[in-house]
C-alpha cells in the first residue's frame, strides 16, 4: 500500500487547534510500528500522572487561598492589606472550588478531603469507622475526577480493556492503528463502558485509508530496531500407558470411557469387592462432549469428579469458584448468579451424598435439584409480598439456630441463600443488622459452607453502616464471583436480558469489575443443551442434572382443588371481564402478562406495572386476586 512521504508538498490535514491535541500522546510512530501493549500502557501512566499532578495543584490551590483567607480575616485590624489580602484569597478560593465543583461534580470545601464531610468527621472518630472508611476509598476513580470528562473514559477504558485493546490493535495494518485507537475510544464513551468486537473494528476500518500525517520512516526504524529472541524450549518426554480396562460386574463386557474421543488414561485403580476393578473417573481430553449414556455408567461421586475436570478442560475453572467456605456470587440482574448457585449446590450434592442442601430463596424460580427448599412455593395462595416475608422469618429463625449450635458441628450443611438483599430487606431493622453481623463475622464458625447470590453493586451497599468495620473481615474470607448479562432478540425491536455465561472473581469494592487475572471461564456450549422453560433460552443447571438423574427434584405448587366442571365454569364466567387498570378483555389481559413473563418479569412487577398498585394496600389484595384469576384461566385454555 502506498503512503504518502513525509514533507511532501500535499495540504496538511492537521489543524493548528488539533495540532496539540496529537501532541499529548506518546509518539505515536511506535504504536504504528506495532508496540500496541507498551504504548497503552505509556498513555495509562500518563493519564495517570497527569490526574495526579492536578489534584495536587487543585488541593494546593485550595489550602493556600483557604489560608490566605482566614490569616487576612484575623489580622485586619493590623493592616488594610490584610482586609485586601482576605477578598483576594477568598475569591482565589471559591474559583478553585468552581473549577473542582466543575471537574468532578462534587463539592469538597476542605483541601485533601473529597468526600462527605460530616461522614468523615464521624468517621475519624470511631477507630473501626475510621479503617471501614480509609478500605472503602476508591482512589483511582478520585483520580479520574481530575481529567476531562473524554480523558476519564478513555483512563477507564485503559485500566479495564488494556489486553483486549492491545490484541485489537496489533491485528490493524500499520497507519490506522492510532486511529483505530481513537474510534474505539470514542465508542467507549458512547456505548457507556463497552467496546465493538473485532469484526465490527475491521469493518469499520476497511473505509479508511492509512494516516498520511506519520512518520514513516520513523516507524520503519523502530521496527528494525527491533531484535526478537527465540528460545528453543526442552521437549517433554511422553510415555503412553495402557488403557485402564473396566468391567460391569452385571456382565462380562468392558465399559466404554465416558467421553466421544478415547484416550489412554494414567488414573489409579481401585479394587472392590467381589474382585471387579473399577478405575477412577478419567482424565477427560479437551474439547470433547461428555455423553450423557456413558457417563451415567459411572458412580456419583466418579461422575462429579469426572464432569469437574471436563469442565475445567473446556475452559471453566469450576475448581476455583468452589475454593473457599463463603462464595458470594454477585453481578447484573439475569446475569446467571441463581445458575452458578445451582450448579454448584449439585455437584456439591453429587460430591457428598450425606451433605444436607438448605435453599433459601425469594419467588417462585427454582431450579429442580435436590434440596430443603425454602421459597413462596410452600405458601400456595399467598401474595409473593406476603410469601417472602415467611421465608426471611424461616431464614432468621434458622441462623439463629446455626448461632446457638457448637463450633465446627455443621460440616455436612450447605446453605444456599438466592435473593439474599430481597430477605434481608424484609426483616426488622434490628433482625437484619444481627443476621449481616452473623454471615459476616461468625457464619464460619459453624462449619457449614455458604452460598449467597447477591443483588449488590459493592461490598460496602451488603455490610452498610449497621456492620461498620465488618466489610474488612468479610472481604478477606469471602471468594467473590462476579457475571453479567447480554441483551438478546426476543421479537420485533423487543430485547431480553440473558446469562452471558462469563464468570470472574469480582472485585470487592465493584462488583462488576474483574479482578488481576481472574477470569473463571464460560460455561462450555455442551452445558446448555436443556433450555429454561421461562425464556426458553439455555439452561446450564438443568442440563446438569441429566448427568444426575438421582438428583433432580421437582418443586412445584400444591395443586388447586378446582374440579373440571368448576374450571369451565370458571372460564365462562370471566369471559366478559375487564381486567388490569387499562380495563383490558381476558385475553388481551392475558396476552399482556404472557408478554412480561416472557421478558422476565416477576409477579410483584406485573402487577405493579399492570394495576398500578402497591404491596400491602387494598388494591393490591383486588389486583392479586385478578391475576391469580387469569392465571387459571390461562391453565383452562
């Protein structure tokens, strides 16, 4: 591809306002020659410093005229400059103030302190208060508020997506890599956080031609400046063993190895009764599908093993997630945190056949796996306001129990709490402060292990100001898992919110932020054969528990005690009412409903949306007999 040579006699596309705009970055002829990585990372520290160097300017702009203005307020009595001195200082002072206020929209009145004054002075008081709230301190994002509002994003983009930024980059052609740099930061800002794929950056870029304004004869130079070394690596010595040879002790024919692909397998072998050998669960190979006849052959606990190494070998560190006595899997609604929370109560169940499973959950949404459920499912005819309520009481009364019991004697208890934030919130203040102190400081104790799916963006909106000085002590003994979402099509213009898949050890004080190297994998494609009859969109728990077949346990509402005759009458009999506060028809109401439980709508969010009414008040006693209403009616239909 032709360039166009430096110092030619062509019109020069850079103007003299943009001129220094591309002076600000580091030299832009090695990101050009292909040093994607180093100059990202050159242009984060130099963000980086450059929001440092003006919050301290800022700051010491604020203490000298805040100095200058009381020293002059003091002393006008000695001299009319002092009176002088004072205004000045003072209308030195509220311009730095304007130009903070302005940078990062928020007021900070006392040089060095940025946030709420009176929270820090109560702070500084209390010595647990005062470490809570130094851990509490993001100081990057302090940072951030010093640059401009473009410089913020692009600084955010850089500490976030610096690999996927540097493989974008240097898979671009050399004079459109700045650019490509540019357009993906600009996108950044205007998806709010997100980037286009890879696909979508090559098509963009196939209508752009190569920057004429470089220098290429420098980027030639960088590039034979460069001297890769190559280290020729030892080989490793491979010796292939024998395949272990399994036996049916039901019939004199061998087992096929639970996987598509056979490979030869090092696992020991173990003797049982009778003489028959039976080897352990083999070490799957990569990228194979389990299938699900094979394996069912195998004993549970060989099973569990056996579905663990597949799916870490297919990229899913399930290992890890399971690493730690407390896990709180927390992300965006629809992430998959309920998913996760499911699999791993069932390969735990699967591991430990004695182990006792307690599920605690808000709604009716279960997952059919084997446990002591907890949910509105038990209250049939209850308001879901009403029904949650009953299990955050089971839920107290419960972690009471666990509290009164001796140390260490709860080692085959699992207790899984989904909704976790929606029970806490409906116990009494006092309830809830104690039940947080208790997960957070002393849950451990019992022995038992705890999974608590959370609706939280931070670690500091869980702990809140009745555990203060608690949020240090649960972050160190917690694993954190975090997910999200992605919108998919659901008809015409229409999106719905479904699991990604992606899980990652999350970052305490953000919970959507991944953590240095703590990526966990997705969910490989073979886990989602079974779909959820919700949002008919796949569903990795039940596609679990086809390997498990001994732990699947349906949990449904108690049937109605309507007879047929009684169902007829009942769809005659509401054929000419309205329904909703739209006064829709039955089966418009009904199409209604159908539309917002496809999209994932709770029952309390229909009704509220449907009827406009509130929890606890008359209407929504009328509005929630008129749902159950049609509800039947549809089952009648």
């Amino acid at each position: 591809m032709d360039f166009q040579p430096v110092g030619s006699n062509a019109p020069d596309l850079t103007t003299k306002e943009t001129r220094r705009l591309r002076e600000k970055y580091p030299s832009i002829e090695h990101l050009e020659a292909g040093h994607a990585a180093s100059w990202l990372q050159e242009r984060h520290d130099q963000l980086l410093c450059k929001a440092q160097r003006s919050r301290s300017e800022m700051n010491l702009s604020k203490l000298v005229t805040l100095t200058g203005a009381v020293a002059g307020t003091l002393c006008y009595a000695v001299s009319p400059l002092a009176t002088i001195g004072a205004i000045v200082s003072a209308v030195g002072y509220v311009w730095s103030l304007g130009q903070d206020l302005n940078d990062s929209h928020r007021f900070a009145p006392i040089p060095f302190i940025r946030d709420n004054i009176f929270e820090f002075l109560a702070a500084m008081g209390d010595a647990e208060a005062r470490v809570d709230w130094l851990s509490q301190r993001n100081e990057i994002a302090d940072l951030m508020f010093h640059l401009e509002l473009l410089e913020q994003n692009e600084f955010a983009m850089l500490r976030e997506m610096h690999s996927i930024l540097s493989e974008y980059l240097d898979k671009v052609e050399p004079g459109k890599r700045f650019y490509a740099y540019r357009w993906l930061s600009d996108r950044y800002t205007d998806y709010k956080g997100a980037i286009p794929d890879q696909e979508s950056l090559n098509r963009h870029l196939q209508t752009v031609i190569p920057d004429p304004r470089i220098n290429y004869e420098s980027v030639q130079a960088i590039q034979q400046k460069q001297s890769p070394r190559i280290f020729q690596l030892p080989q490793e010595r491979t010796i292939s063993l024998p395949e272990a040879r399994v036996f049916n002790p039901q019939a004199d024919a061998p087992v096929q190895q639970p996987t598509v692909e056979q490979q030869p397998s090092s696992s020991p072998i173990n003797t049982a009764s009778g003489g028959v050998v039976t080897p352990a669960a083999p070490n799957p190979p990569r990228n194979t599908i389990p299938d699900v006849e094979t394996v069912l052959k195998l004993p549970l606990v060989p099973r569990a093993e056996f579905l663990v190494r597949t799916l870490v070998n297919s990229g899913f560190k399930i290992d890890e997630v399971m690493s730690s006595q407390i896990i709180a899997i927390a992300g965006s609604q629809r992430g998959g945190k309920g998913t996760l929370a499911a699999i791993l109560a069932t390969l735990s169940k699967a591991y430990d056949a004695n182990l006792t499973v307690e599920y605690f959950t808000a709604g009716v949404d279960v997952y059919p796996f084997a446990c002591n459920l907890h949910s509105g499912l038990q209250y049939p005819g209850t308001n879901s306001e009403q029904a949650d309520k009953q299990v955050a009481a089971k839920l107290l009364k419960f972690l009471k129990g666990l509290e009164s019991s001796p140390p260490y004697s709860h080692k085959n208890l699992l207790l899984v709490i989904d909704e976790a934030m929606r029970l806490l919130s409906l116990m009494e203040e006092s309830d809830r402060a104690w039940a947080l102190q208790f997960l957070l400081s002393r849950f451990a104790k019992t022995g038992a292990t705890l999974i608590i799916v959370l609706h939280a963006s931070n670690l500091s909106s869980i702990a809140g100001k009745e555990t203060a000085g608690l949020a240090a002590t649960f972050q160190e003994g917690v694993k954190f898992v975090g997910c999200s979402s992605v919108a998919v099509d659901a008809g015409g213009l229409r999106k719905m919110n479904v699991a990604s898949g992606a899980y990652f050890q999350a970052n305490p004080k953000n919970f959507g932020v991944c953590v240095a190297g703590g990526e966990l994998g997705n969910i490989p494609e073979w886990l989602k054969s079974e779909l959820h009859p919700g949002n008919g969109h796949p569903d990795p728990a039940r596609t679990l528990l086809k390997f498990f077949p001994e732990l699947v346990q349906l949990h449904s509402e108690p049937s109605d005690a309507l007879t047929e005759q009684q169902r007829i009458e009942l769809s005659k009999a509401s054929q000419n009412v309205k329904f909703t506060i739209f006064n829709a028809s039955t089966n418009d109401a009904l199409k209604l409903i159908q539309d917002l439980q496809f999209r994932g709508y709770s029952q309390e969010e229909i009704i509220s949306m449907l009827w406009q009414a509130k929890p606890e008040t008359s209407e929504w006693a009328k509005a929630f007999d008129e749902y159950e209403l049609l509800l039947n009616q549809q089952e009648i239909q």
